[in-house]
C-alpha cells in the first residue's frame, strides 16, 4: 500500500499533524513535513528531524509550494477557537487561499489530497447526530466564522477540483479529537480542563455545562485518516470521523477531576457566542466505507493524555 511514496503532511508540526508524520513513516514512506509555527512547533517534530525520510519545511500554505510528491495531507489551519479568531483574516486565508495551492499541487502533480475538513461545517446543528448530508447551520458573520466559513469554502474547492480537473480528494470531517501535543494553551476544553484540574484551580465552565461534544483518542483519529486516505478512490465524499459517545461538558469536567485527584472546584462563565450545543458524528458511513469506529473510550484517552500535561506543569514549576 505505502511503500517508498513520498507524503505532505501541511501542519505537520501541529498535534495532529505530527503524530500523522509518525505513522506515515512507520509505513515507509518519505514525509515533507509543512508548517509555518504558527500553533505546531518544532519540539513536536523534534524527535523525527534526524529520520532519514523526514523533511521539516517551513512555509505558510497561503503561498504556492513547488514540490514533487505523491500524496498530500492539508491539514494546516489553527484548530481551537482562540487561536483561529486570534488572527480571523488569516484563518480564512489559510483555509481558502491554502486549499487552492494545494489542490492545484495535487493537480499538476496528479497526487492523491486529503483535506481535512471539521464537525464545525455543521454549526449550532440542529438535526442530530449529524449525518454527512446534513447542510449545518451556520452563522456567516460571527466570531467562528472565519473558521466554519473557510473550511466550508475549502469543501467546495475540493468537490470543485474533483468535478473540474479530476483531482483524487478526500474529504475527512474531523469531530473534536485531543490527546497528547495538544497546545496547553490552546484553550480548548481538553486542555483547559486538565491543565485547571493539576493546578488545583477552577475549572472553567462556559454556560451551564450542558452542551455536548463527542471526544475522539488522537490515535483513532489519526487511524482513521489514513484509512481514507488509502481508501477505494469512489470515496471522494465528505466522511465524518469521530467517537459517537457524547458526553456533556459537565460530566467531562467530573471526570477530569475524579482522573487527576484534583481539589478544583467548577466555575460557571459565560458560553462563547455561537457555541454549538451539541455535535455528536453519525458515523456509520465510516464503518461502512472504511470498516473504522474507534476503539479509545474516553476514560481510557483521559488517562493516556493526562501524564504528558502533568510533565507540561512539572516542568514549568521547575522553571519558575
Ligand atoms: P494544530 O493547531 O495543532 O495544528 C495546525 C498546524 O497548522 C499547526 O502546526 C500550525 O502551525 C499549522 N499552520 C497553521 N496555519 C498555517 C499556514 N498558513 N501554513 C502552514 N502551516 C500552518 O491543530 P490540530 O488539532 O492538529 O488540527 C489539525 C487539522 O485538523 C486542522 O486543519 C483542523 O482544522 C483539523 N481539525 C482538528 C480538530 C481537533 O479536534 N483537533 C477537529 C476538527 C478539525
Ligand atoms: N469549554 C468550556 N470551558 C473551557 C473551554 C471550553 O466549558 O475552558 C466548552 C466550550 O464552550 C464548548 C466546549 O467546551 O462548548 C468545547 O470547546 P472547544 O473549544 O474544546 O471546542 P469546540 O468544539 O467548541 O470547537
């Protein structure tokens, strides 16, 4: 399936991407890895810089890249919502002026592209679980915009590079997925929490804690990935990626401290405009297509993530 290939990997550097590079190398392929820094790093990639297959570029992806591959991953975009409304303009950028350099690689190249795409093309939805053939509801000018607007505009790039010039595109819709890598400050509700419960300090819940989110185990996700990327080339539809158990924000939290021991206590502040109150992925058409489901419950992910935050807070109490 993999043998010598040459794969991009855009936003190899970010939590995501760099444990994507790992795999990818695992099955024998050269990665060129692309990022800007804007919220991956070196450190995350540091321990694959001397891998004889491995290549660390950086580049911003809004800007065209002349490079020989066989295989293309657009995974380059800021994930968390305060780091994608940190700088909203570029977001969008990213997402839309990024999707056609890289699809127009993929097309002078003849190369296999998968974009990945998020839960968030959904919005606030209100039909649930969402199934792929769900439209969303989607506000077009608020704060998360840039985000859901930019990879929803990507989508049509894909499917219009498809019906146009014949690219190879996957469409991966990504549900929210954490694990170890994740930025401690990424402001996502992961983190957030397990960085407040080995604190011992407040742990921060926006709203009433009510809303519901679906947490995928990093390495389910990245499984599922390559699955469509190695996938029969007929599945070049959108495909829903993540865990179906849903849980409330709420009970995250609770098991956020049970699993840490923490003294925290919970703290109500006010939910972010245009949060979704729910999302949960129908996704049986990966079972069907890619024979994938996820095996990491979240329990079980909590306790694999928590010991890499706890070294995060070990040593900066060291350096203070
Ligand atoms: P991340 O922020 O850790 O990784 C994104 C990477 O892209 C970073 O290394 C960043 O520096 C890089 N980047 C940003 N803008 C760039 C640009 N213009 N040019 C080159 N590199 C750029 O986020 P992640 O969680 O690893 O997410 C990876 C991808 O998966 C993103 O496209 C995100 O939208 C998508 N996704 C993630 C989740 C999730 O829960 N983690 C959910 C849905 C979708
Ligand atoms: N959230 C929270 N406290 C936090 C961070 C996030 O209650 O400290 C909530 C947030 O309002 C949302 C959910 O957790 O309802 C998931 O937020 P996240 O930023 O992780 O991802 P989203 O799915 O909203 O993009």
């Amino acid at each position: 399936m993999y043998g010598q290939k040459s794969v991009l990997v855009t936003g190899g550097a970010g939590f995501l991407g760099s444990h994507l590079c790992e795999k990818i190398l695992e099955k024998g392929c050269n990665v060129l890895c692309v990022d800007n820094f804007f919220t991956g790093s070196r450190n995350n990639v540091e321990h694959l810089i001397k891998h004889e297959r491995f290549e660390l570029m950086r580049h911003d992806i809004c800007f065209p890249l002349y490079v020989e591959v066989d295989e293309i991953y657009n995974l380059a975009c800021p994930a968390s919502p305060v780091h994608y409304q940190h700088d909203p303009v570029q977001t969008t950028k990213t997402s839309v002026l990024g999707a056609i350099n890289m699809l127009g690689l993929a097309k002078r190249l003849g190369a296999k592209i998968l974009q990945a795409s998020t839960s968030e093309i959904y919005g606030d939805p209100k039909v649930h679980p969402q199934p792929e053939t769900y439209w969303g509801h989607v506000n077009p000018i608020g704060i998360r915009s840039c985000y859901d607007e930019g990879k929803r505009c990507a989508e049509t790039l894909f499917i219009d590079y498809q019906r146009q010039n014949d690219v190879n595109i996957r469409i991966m819709r990504i549900f929210n997925t954490y694990g170890p890598r994740m930025h401690p400050e990424d402001g996502r509700v992961v983190s957030n929490f397990i960085m407040q419960a080995l604190r011992d300090l407040d742990i921060t819940v926006y709203g009433d804690g009510g809303q519901t989110r679906s947490f995928c185990y990093r390495d389910d996700l990245v499984d599922g990935m390559m699955l469509l990327m190695s996938a029969d080339d007929s599945i070049n539809m959108p495909i829903n990626i993540g865990n179906p158990i849903e849980f409330t924000i709420l009970q995250l939290a609770e098991l956020v401290i049970e699993l840490t021991g923490s003294k925290s206590k919970l703290v109500f502040q006010p939910l972010p405009q245009d949060d979704p109150m729910q999302r949960k992925p129908d996704a049986s058409l990966a079972k069907h297509h890619l024979n994938w489901s996820p095996k990491v419950e979240l329990r079980e992910g909590l306790e694999k993530t928590i010991p890499y935050f706890e070294t995060i807070v070990a040593e900066s109490s060291q350096n203070v």
